[in-house]
C-alpha cells in the first residue's frame, strides 16, 4: 500500500521548485539532482523497510518505565542504527560537522517521508534538533563530546523545555543551574513531555535543556542552554549523572514516542555544560526554531498523507451502492465508493489539504535554504518570506490535518473507526501537532502581532508580491483568469482585515487586537494553500502545452488543475466568515468585570 506519491514529491522539487537551482549558491554546489535523489532514496528504503511495516505494532507497544528504565519498541534501535549509518540523521548538517551539507528543501523532504511512513519513530529529527544546537552555539569540547555520537544514532538528543507550571511561558521557567569551580553547572528541577527523553534504544540521551544560572535575571533574558546528559564522562568511565525518570506520559498518540516527566538533582549530583553565553538560551533555541516547526508541519503533512492514500485505495476497491442515477435498475452492478460526488468530495479535500500543505512547506523550506545561502538582499527577502510563512506552514498541515484525517476516517464509514484499518491511528497521531513547538494560538499572536508589521510591513510586502507573480503568472492562461482574479480578492479581503484591526494596536489595546488572531491565521492559511495550488496548476498546465503528457502523466497534471479548481470553489470562500468576525466590533471573549458563566 502506498503511503505517499513519490511522483508528487518529484513534481512539487524539480518541476514547481527546481531543487537544483540552490546549487549555484557555493555551499550547495557539491550536490545536484543525482545527490539529491540518492538521499531520498535511502531514505525510502529506510522507511519501506523499517518503519512501514511496524506500523501498528509499535502503536500497540508501547513505551514502558520499569525499575527506573523505559524499553521501547526493538524496531526503534535498528531504525537509529539504520539512519545514522545512512548519514541521515545530520544530512543538513555542513561537511564539517559531519553532514551531508544537502538543502532543507530535500532534508525537510526526507523527514516528510519518514513520518508518512511511521510516525511513532520520531526519533532523528530531535536529535538533530539537539545536535544542531550544540554545533551551531556550543564550544569545540561539547561538539567533540557530543555531536558525531548523536549523528551516529548512538545517543539520542531531545529538547528539555517545558515544565509543570510553565506550559508554553518559558518565561516561568524555576529548573536551577549553580555554577561549579570547574566551570559546569550543577541542575535541580523538573521537566515534562519530554519528547524521547529516556530509552533503551540508544546508549545516552542527550538533553538540550533551558535553566536559570543563580542570580539570573526574571524572564526571558535569565534563560541559559545546557546540555546535560543521562549518562557523563569521568575519568572512571561514564556515570550516572542524575537524571531520573519520574514517569512516561501514556498519550492519545504517537505512542512509539516516549514522553517522559523528568527530575533533575534528586541527589544533587547532576551536572550541566553551558552551551555559549549565559542568559542566551532562549534566542539559541528560537534561531532553531523555524526549523522545528517546519519539522512539525512536515509530520502533520506525512500522517495526513498516508491518511489520504489509503482512503483513496479503499475507495477504490470497496463497491457499495449504485449511482445516484441509477438506483432504479436493480440488477446494475454496486459501483465503487470512488464514483459517489460525496466520497469524491471528500478525497479532493484531502487531496488539496496534503498536497496544498506540502507545497507550502516546500515553499518555506526554500526560502530557508536561501537564507542560509545567499548574501545581501536576496539573503535578507528570503529570511523575511521566511518569518512570515512560518506560522502557516506550521499551522495549516496541522489544523488542516486533523480535519483531513477525519475524512480518511469517514471515507471508510465504520471501518475506519477500527483498528483493522490504519486510519484510526492516524487520526490520534495527528492531534499532537497543533500544540507541537508553539501551540495554534501562540503561532496566530506570532503572525499578527510580529509578523504583519516586521522590517514596517516588508515581510507583507514581499509575501503579497511573491503571491502577485503566481496571479500574473496565471492570468497568461484564460482558463486560470477567474481564479487569479480571485486570488487577488483575496489580497483585497486581507487588506480589508488588517485595516480594520490595526486602529486596536495603535491605541496599545494588544488584548482586543489579538483576540481573533487564530481566526487571522486560518484566513492566512487559506490564502497562501490557495496561492500554492495556483502555481501547481500553471506548472502543470505548462506540461502540457509543451510536454504532451499521455496516459498516466497527463492524468497527473490534470488531477493537479482540478484539484486547485475544487480548492478555490470549496475552500476559498470560508475566508468570507472569516473576515465578517474579524470585522465585527461585537467582543465576546475577552475577560471583562462582570464575570459571565462558562
């Protein structure tokens, strides 16, 4: 059973964003298409080989904490071993730590793979998270210590942040680090959903962790990175540094995964190694931070994905019913699912939801690329298209993707909702990625409230540019001219909202002009997937002015327009409500005097 579209994937990098293109920049230079499908091809076969079929059974078994040790799936150690061998783990990374230097536009590709295929092996993609840190801030000793260890798939890296009292406000943060004579720290404290913060899988975990040096600042600026691992080096060998597993989080998904309730200094012998300056912990893990999340927004894109394929396969095979228009003849044979409009309509939702997220992910990957790549200005646009594409790409693969799952489900009718069918796994895998690396509300205070008017609207600006060369774009080709025509509206309805809700910041009212900011988000959401699908289908609709795609090619390309057509009539138009609430003057959920009863 297929668990994504290798010929979309190919489609969406060569022929929508010309992945080759970053080579002329001199840190990609090294590579070209052959590279890049070399990487992506291991990593298939990882995914095909080592993960696919373990699917349901790491679901099942999941993590256990006994006598102070948590086991987790044996699959989990060949599959680390497999990926640090493959060199997968660091592909991002630049030659001289250890990577393959590839772009994040095949790296993010190659995460998006992996989670398609089984998400309950979200392993790598926190190590390298952790390791990156390490490489890009710490000193020449903890990256020697460290980072070949951690690529390798020996130890594993995990990101300690979160707390009991703090939640998403790092700012609350009470875990301690008191220096020591010989420069490390010693900690005290707890941390929680720490995301494969134990296991037995790999020989130490390695955690990047936020604390407060004694005597720091209140707030943010008294925030310090360390790593503090389970295990450290002595001059006897390695020893047992302090960190104790209080508990593992039993959750409604991803439950290869361990989530683990932490403590740190029960004995007071853990110890901690400051990565760069004090106080500079949280800037550190926010210059990492587009990174995780488009790590997220690509596992919400794979799960929904390999959602989709199956329902489509199902609906394929499973005959129920006849046509509408022929209910009367009797004997006509049932017709599969696939032909009812409704079940259609469904599986194009999913289609343009899966399809739409990955472009929009890819977009965003680019541009990181360039950023990282470039020079001058081109360097500086990038890393602003950058910033503002951001809270969608994190947010839409994810909300959307709950809902894209919900129609795999009931694609299936009842049997989706057993477990004789992958989709009801799926459906609670997903659900943890709208709260993943910044909840849904925190990236809609992110866009409305810094975004939208970063550098004085430049990001905006380039953002509604780069969206205007799509519609000019378009607008060559008669058959697409509604639908740049209704893009542009859409450019118009979002000026509209931001003009009505700009007079609220102005006045510093901050609470009221925030207060529908996730309904902004979705709006914005729906504009920039919608802004994707029309350059897919000019793309695809080039193929085949100058291609003459046949067979199953130009079904490919056609599926792409009508795709974005059902994308524009069927989604598009919920930006309507949206705007009409978000310029409505009516406040009904801020806390005011009178308490009201919820």
């Amino acid at each position: 059973m297929a668990y994504f579209s290798k010929r979309n994937l190919n489609f969406l990098l060569h022929e929508v964003f010309h992945a080759e293109d970053l080579t002329q920049y001199p840190y990609f230079s090294a590579h070209d298409r052959g590279t890049f499908d070399m990487a992506l091809d291991s990593a298939t076969h990882i995914a095909d080989t080592l993960m696919y079929p373990y699917v349901r059974d790491v679901d099942r078994n999941q993590p256990e904490l006994k006598n102070g040790q948590v086991t987790v799936h044996p699959r989990i150690k060949a599959f680390l071993e497999a990926m640090g061998e493959a060199g997968l783990i660091g592909a991002g990374f630049s030659f001289e730590r250890g990577g393959q230097q590839l772009p994040e536009l095949i790296n993010s590709c190659i995460g998006f793979i992996l989670m398609a295929a089984n998400n309950g092996m979200m392993y790598t993609g926190l190590t390298a998270g952790a390791a990156n840190l390490i490489a890009t801030f710490g000193s020449d000793d903890l990256n020697d210590r460290y980072v070949a260890n951690m690529l390798s798939g020996r130890w594993q890296g995990t990101m300690a942040l979160t707390e009991p009292q703090a939640g998403s406000s790092l700012s609350d943060i009470t875990t301690t680090a008191t220096p020591q004579p010989d420069g490390s720290y010693k900690l005290k404290g707890q941390k929680v959903f720490i995301s494969a913060g134990d296991h037995d899988a790999a020989d130490n975990i390695i955690h990047l962790m936020l604390a407060r040096i004694d005597g720091a600042p209140k707030g943010t600026k008294g925030i310090s990175l360390f790593v503090v691992p389970k295990f450290r080096d002595t001059e006897n060998g390695p020893v047992d540094n302090d960190v104790t597993s209080t508990g593992v989080y039993h959750k409604l998904g991803q439950k290869g995964v361990p989530a683990m309730h932490l403590t740190m200094g029960e004995r007071d012998d853990c110890i901690g190694y400051l990565v760069g300056q004090p106080h500079m912990g949280l800037p550190y893990m926010f210059q990492m931070m587009n990174e995780a999340r488009l790590g997220v927004g690509m596992t919400a894109a794979g799960i929904a994905t390999a959602a989709y394929h199956a329902a489509l396969q199902y609906a394929k095979e499973r005959p129920q019913s006849r046509r509408l228009n022929e209910k009367g003849i009797l004997d006509a044979p049932q017709t599969p699912i696939i032909n009812h409009p409704d079940v259609r309509r469904m599986l194009l939702f999913q289609k343009a939801v899966t399809e739409g997220s990955l472009s929009l992910l890819l977009e965003a990957a680019k541009q990181y690329d360039i950023a990282h790549a470039a020079e001058g200005e081109e360097k500086e646009n990038a890393q602003l298209l950058l910033e503002i594409l951001m809270p969608m790409a994190k947010t839409y693969p994810s909300e959307m993707g709950v809902q894209s799952v919900s129609q795999s489900v009931q694609t299936f009718g009842g049997y989706g909702f057993t477990e004789d069918f992958p989709v009801e796994q799926l459906y609670r895998d997903i659900r943890i990625t709208p709260i993943y690396e910044g909840t849904t509300g925190i990236q809609a205070q992110d866009l409305l409230g810094r975004k939208m008017t970063m550098k004085g609207g430049k990001a905006a600006q380039l953002l509604m540019q780069a969206i205007g060369s799509t519609i000019a774009d378009a607008s060559a080709h008669d058959e697409f001219k509604p639908y740049a025509g209704m893009l542009k509206a859409e450019l118009g309805r979002l000026q509209e909202v931001v003009q009505a809700l700009m007079p609220h910041a102005g006045a510093g009212d901050y609470e009221r002009y925030l207060s529908d900011a996730t309904l902004f988000l979705e709006q914005m959401g729906i504009v920039v997937v919608a802004w994707q699908w029309l350059k897919q289908a000019v793309v695809a609709k080039q193929a085949m002015l100058t291609q003459n795609p046949q067979g199953d090619e130009l079904a490919f390309y056609e599926g792409k327009i009508h795709t974005m057509k059902y994308f524009f009539h069927y989604e598009v138009p919920k930006t309507l409500g949206l705007a009409a609430r978000l310029k409505d003057t009516e406040i009904l959920t801020i806390v005011s005097e009178k308490e009201l009863a919820l």
